[in-house]
C-alpha cells in the first residue's frame, strides 16, 4: 500500500499558497486493508474512506470513463492493481495531476504533516510524482487538459472558467480551449445538472477576479448556452456619457471585479452580475417588448434563478438590485416621500443588513466604470442616515393611537407611513 497527497493541495504548495484542504490517494489496496487500519468507509460511488485521526478522505486508486452524454454517468473502476499514473491521469488539469508520496500514519503527525507541505523537501526527496507536465505548467502559468479524456465532464469546462478566476494571470491552454469549445458546439455543456452549474459558478463568482471565469465562458461559447441571457449583454452599448467603456458586457465584468475587490459576499456579487439583464435583447415570444429595462432585467433575473435553483437569499437580493439601482443611484435628488417609497420597497424597515448589500451592489456598479474605481459614493451615507431617521421613529406609539382612534389596518400602515416621511423630511432639513 502506498498514499499519495494530490491535486489542489500538491498545486496550491507548489504555488507558495496557504493549503486548505488534503487530498489522498491510496494506490495497491483494497477497502478491507484500509478498513483494516481503522478508516470509516464514506464513499457512494467511489471507495472513500476517512483517516481515523485527521478524518481527512483517502480514496483508492481509480480510473473513471463515461458512460452516458453530459454528467448523467461514469464507468469506476476502483483497485489494488490502478496505478498512481492511472490515477492522475483520469484529472482535469495538469497542475491537479501531480503527486507527492507520503506515509499514511505521518500524514496524521503535525510534525510530518509540515514536511509534507514544504516543496524544497518533496524535490530533494525525490517525491514529486509528475507524469503529465503540471511543475513545468505551473511554471508558465498554463491551465492544460490532462489527456483527451477531458472531454467526458462537461463540468469541468466550468471548472477550468473558475480557475482562471481564482488564477487571473494563468493561461488557458490553446488545446484545451479548442477541445471546451468541441465540446461546447457537440452539446455536451447542455446535459449539465443545474446544481453543478450553480455550485461551480458561485465558487467561481468568490474567486480574486471573477470576470475571468465568464471570458472564459465566453471565449468556448459554453455561456450563451448555460447563461444566454448575460451573453447577449456583450456589443449592447452604454450611455457614453455616463459608462466610458461603452459596452454593457465589459461594465459587468467591471462591476463584478469591484465587488471582488471590495470583499462582497455572494449575494452581492451574484447581484453585480445580473443587476443590466434587462439591457440585452430578448426574443418577443420571451419576454413582452413594452416592459422597461428594469423589469425585463427583473423577469430574466427570476428565469435564471430558477432555472439554475439559486437560493432564495441570492435571488431576493439580486432581484432588488435589478430592480431599483437606478433610484438608488438618484437618491440623492429624490424628495422625503419619494424616499421613504424607495426604502419601504427595497424592505429596508424588515431587512437592514440586506439593504445594506444592496447599497453595497449599487456602489461596485457605480465604482465599476472606467475611470471610476476610486469613485465615491455618497448615496450609500444618504440613504442610510435617511433609513436610520425614519427608523428612530416610535411606530409602535403610532400604531397604538391609530388604534385608539379606531383606524382600520391599512389606516394604520398608511399613517406610519406618513410618519416615516416626516421624520425623514425633518433629517433632510437639518
């Protein structure tokens, strides 16, 4: 038996980048010597087993082939005679397709665990297993295809996307580009599952510069089928005298890099990537030509989020985002009434820290210009100081004499609404 740490742990040391996770394969055994030693199985369609005391996955040795189009199956083959190169051989990229060997009960020693991360040692020790090229395309700053098995996982076309976001100065490699973009027009990116869809695009939206993963998208043609609606933005023109990049495609990729750069969470930038949809055209038979931009963007906002099955706390928030950015962004001309209007439908009253990642979207769509990254931007200090006034307001005390006078409910609502506009008409004139 021999065990082996590979793939993003190996890549990631390699680069001199903090190691999150360990992942370990297990080469010439069988899953009664593993459980033998103590591992718990925990595979379903694999042999995984968790390490007793790290409780870290080992899987066994395997090859994988494709048995059906798209993700819907694979062929496993799981035993003591795969080898470590088999093994690699079946991964994405070469520079997940490297080994370095390791002692299983090291592995779980603190004082083994730090050898086994420091690459001088694995080179000395002549450790590193390294069939397919990955050190030297790491060295060139290159994401290539393994072998051209590749092909058989349309997932990870979104895969090599994310990476080039989470590696903004890497490559893809003109082979593997030309191979995504067979697989692409062969049609296999349309079986994908929706849920590996939206697992691999929210990773990939969390990444340093996620503008990356959708020119890569763009480049193999996979985003016109897996986000038709957000492809079609690219060659729409802009106001000029408001987004000098003219291009609402590009002002996007701008958006969502600003949000990356101000550490947003996914919400939020999942918001600066659909907040223009309404912008692009769409087919009649779609969507009614009559509606304004913001509810087209709206209602193309709703299709994506269920076709893809985005949780409810992203939706909701993008979906106020698409719909009010633009009077988010003239706040600042907007009367006490207007305001109050602008704040009761963003539900600022029942959701403050959500409209807060709303303020926070409108500022990267703002900031994400060209030219204006260093912009500030004061209608987030305005809208909130006007939030803050006409929340000091004693609605309780309100209501209670609405009550006392015999108002009905909507009579209620109607004079605490009014009251919300005074107190902010009084914040305004301070």
């Amino acid at each position: 038996m021999q065990i082996y740490m590979v793939g993003g742990a190996v890549r990631d040391a390699l680069l001199g980048l903090p190691v999150q996770d360990h992942d370990w394969v297990v080469v010439g055994a069988t899953p009664q010597a593993l459980i033998a030693q103590g591992f718990l199985p925990v595979g379903k369609d694999f042999p995984v087993f968790l390490h007793p005391q790290t409780k870290e996955e080992y899987a066994l040795a395997r090859t994988e082939r494709n048995t059906a189009p798209g993700y819907h199956g694979f062929a496993i083959h799981a035993g003591p005679a795969v080898t470590l190169e088999e093994d690699l051989a079946r991964r994405d990229l070469t520079i997940n397709a490297i080994a370095v060997h390791a002692d299983c009960a090291g592995s779980a020693d603190p004082v083994a665990r730090q050898r086994s991360l420091d690459p001088q040692l694995w080179r000395s020790d002549g450790a590193l297993v390294d069939p397919f090229g990955g050190q030297q395309d790491l060295a060139n700053k290159v994401l290539r295809h393994v072998t051209p098995a590749f092909r058989e996982d349309p997932v990870r076309i979104l895969r090599v996307a994310r990476l080039a976001a989470r590696f903004a100065d890497f490559t893809v490699a003109p082979q593997t580009m030309d191979l995504m973009r067979d697989m692409v027009q062969g049609g296999e990116v349309d079986h994908l599952v929706a849920e590996r869809v939206w697992q691999e695009l929210a990773r990939g939206l969390l990444e340093q510069r996620p503008s990356r993963m959708f020119e890569v998208l763009r480049e193999c043609g996979a985003l016109a089928h897996l986000l038709p609606e957000l492809d079609r933005l690219w060659g729409v023109p802009q106001r000029a005298d408001y987004h000098p990049e003219i291009d609402t495609g590009i002002h996007l990729m701008l958006v969502l890099d600003m949000s990356a750069r101000l550490q947003a969470a996914l919400p939020v930038r999942l918001a600066c990537l659909l907040h223009d949809l309404g912008k692009g055209s769409t087919p009649a038979h779609l969507l009614p030509r009559h509606l304004g931009h913001e509810e087209r963007g709206a209602r193309l906002l709703q299709d994506i989020c269920q076709r893809l099955r985005i949780p409810t706390e992203c939706r909701e928030l993008a979906d106020v985002v698409a719909r009010e950015h633009g009077n988010i962004h003239r706040s600042a001309d907007l009367s006490a009434p207007a305001l109050v209007r602008l704040l009761e439908r963003c539900d600022a009253f029942r959701k403050p820290q959500r409209f807060a990642q709303v303020l926070l979207a409108c500022e990267c769509d703002a900031r994400g210009r060209l030219g204006h990254a260093e912009s500030p931007y004061p209608q987030g200090a305005h809208l909130l100081a006007a939030l803050s006034a006409a929340q000091a307001l004693a609605t309780h005390a309100v209501a209670e004499q609405a009550v006392a006078d015999g108002a009905s409910g909507k009579a209620i609502g109607a004079l605490i609404h009014q009251a919300r506009v005074e107190a902010v008409r009084a914040h305004l004139g301070s």
